[in-house]
C-alpha cells in the first residue's frame, strides 16, 4: 500500500513542539508516516505556529503544490485554521475529505540589474521595495506601459489579497478578501511637497497588469523585501512586479469566515 506522509514543521515555542509530539503520535497510529522535510510524496504538509512560522513554511519548502494546513499556536492566526484542541476532529475532517482549498495568489518581483543579475522573488504577503537605512528612494513608476508617477518616500509596499491584512494594512492600506484577484500599491511614507508629487493612497491593480519601478539614480542601494526577508541589489535598471502564476493551497474546514477572522483580529 502507498505511504500516506505528512510533513510536520513547527516554530520552536513549547507549546508547538508540545502539539507535534502529541499530532505525529495520532497520525502515526491512523497508519501515516510523518517527516520533517517536505517531498515530492508528501500529502498534506502541517505547520504549527502562528502565521510568520506558515510564512516561513512555505518560503522553506520553495511554494509547494500539496496542500497545507496551519494549526494556530501564536497570535490570532490568518493563515492558520484549527486550534490545538481540536487536533481529532481535524484528522477525522480531513480523513472524511470535509475541507476546502483556499487558493492564495502570490506576488513576484523580477529584479534586473546592469551588471546582468536577474533574479525573481515570491512574496505570500507582500514585496517591499525600499533604500537602505533611513534614506528616501526616489523611483519612477510605470502601471502596464504607462509612466504614472515619480515616487518619493520610504518606500512602496505591494500587497496580495492575503497580505492585506499584515504589513499593508498597519500602512492605512485597505483589507482584501483572497476571492478577488488583485495587487494592492501601498506608499510608505510618501513626500508631497512643491517638490515631490506621490500617490498618498494606495492603489489597486487587476491580475492583467504590472508595475514597473526604476529608481532614479542607479547608484542607490535598493532592497527588495518579500515576506521579510530583505535582499539588496546596486544598479537596479528595473523591478517588475506581477501576480505569481505559484499558488498556496491552504486547506480551511467547514467553519473557516475570512470576514470573522478580520473581525476577530481587528475589531
Ligand atoms: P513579525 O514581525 O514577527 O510579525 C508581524 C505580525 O504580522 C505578526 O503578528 C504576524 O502574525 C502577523 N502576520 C503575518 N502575516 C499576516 C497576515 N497575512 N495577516 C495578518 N497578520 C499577519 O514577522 P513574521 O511573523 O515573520 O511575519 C512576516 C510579516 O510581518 C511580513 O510579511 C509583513 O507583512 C509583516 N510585517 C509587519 C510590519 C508592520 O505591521 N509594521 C512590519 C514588518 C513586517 P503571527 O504573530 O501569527 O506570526
Ligand atoms: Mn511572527
């Protein structure tokens, strides 16, 4: 018979560890075999912690195609959907195949430089596009093939719907429900003066565009931040940002509201 794996990662908090202990004990007994790394066999991956170890997860095991499921030992929770007490019922749901797919769209960032680099970057909640240090960045930026405005600020933030509810929302940007296909623009700390013209809202992209951002003097230092991991470039020509055609499967169970979790944590 075909090997049933399931890949367990956890953050390192106690309680965490605590819960893989007892769920590896309750898979293990139902028949499956549980790792700690993710494989082309692997199931169904399971990450205990909050949403930063989900984020985390996904980033490690390089975006996978199985579905994954979160079970919540840190904040409120976006990403994670079953409490640890309900570790049973979980495993039965998922035996019985009562659960849904939440398909998560991602955010990439293409970065070329004049020294020939080319690299892309995923973002499950969001790109950050910003200078080093405290320096303001000054970049152009084009929607499709249109030249919209010279940014001047901190820095712009590119949220997906998923996303909204994290770095972007503590920006004044506005909360998305995952259902709609599309990027939300947030400027950090935008300069509007006599000098500076920048958007001072955010703005909102359909699935078909891009955004292109060249700073204005290549000799700035430019850092690319996706899910909070930062990566700096010199020389940057351009950075396109679009939707990733990657997926997450997050795997929700029959009471999963986005709308009330929005209201749990915000409200
Ligand atoms: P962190 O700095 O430890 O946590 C930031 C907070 O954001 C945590 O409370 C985290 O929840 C929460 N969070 C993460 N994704 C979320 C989502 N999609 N919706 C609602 N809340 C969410 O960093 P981390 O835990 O590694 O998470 C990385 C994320 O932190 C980044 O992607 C960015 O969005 C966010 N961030 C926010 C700010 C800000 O709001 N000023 C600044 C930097 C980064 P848990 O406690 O459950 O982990
Ligand atoms: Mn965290």
């Amino acid at each position: 018979m075909k090997k049933r794996i399931v890949s367990i990662f956890t953050n390192d908090t106690d309680i965490s560890l605590k819960n893989r202990d007892v769920l590896m004990k309750k898979l293990i007994d139902r028949g499956y075999e549980t790792s700690d790394e993710y494989s082309a066999d692997t199931e169904l991956i399971i990450c205990i912690g909050g949403d930063g170890a989900l984020i985390r997860t996904v980033h490690s095991c390089n975006f996978p195609q199985c579905p994954i499921i979160g079970i919540n030992t840190g904040h409120l929770g976006f990403f994670q959907e079953i409490s640890p007490d309900n570790l049973d019922a979980f495993i039965s749901d998922y035996e019985k195949g009562e659960y849904s797919i939440q398909s998560l769209s991602t955010v990439k960032a293409a970065v070329v430089t004049e020294d020939g680099v080319r690299d892309s970057h995923l973002g499950l909640n969001e790109i950050l596009i910003k200078g080093r240090h405290s320096y303001s960045i000054h970049l152009g930026i084009s929607i499709g093939n249109t030249p919209i405005e010279r940014f001047s600020g901190d820095g712009i933030l590119v949220a997906t719907p998923a996303g909204s509810t994290a770095y972007n929302y503590s920006l004044g940007g506005s909360i998305v429900d995952p259902r709609l296909k599309l990027l939300q623009v947030t400027p950090i700390a935008p300069m509007n003066t006599t000098a500076y013209r920048s958007f001072t809202s955010s703005i909102l992209l359909p699935a078909e565009l891009s955004l292109s951002v060249t700073p204005e003097s290549s000799d700035d230092i430019i850092f690319i931040v996706n899910d909070g991991m930062e990566t700096g470039y010199s020389g940057v020509i351009k950075i396109e940002v679009t939707i990733s055609d990657t997926h997450v499967q997050l795997m929700r169970f029959k009471n999963y509201d986005f709308w009330n979790k929005v209201k749990t944590k915000f409200l």
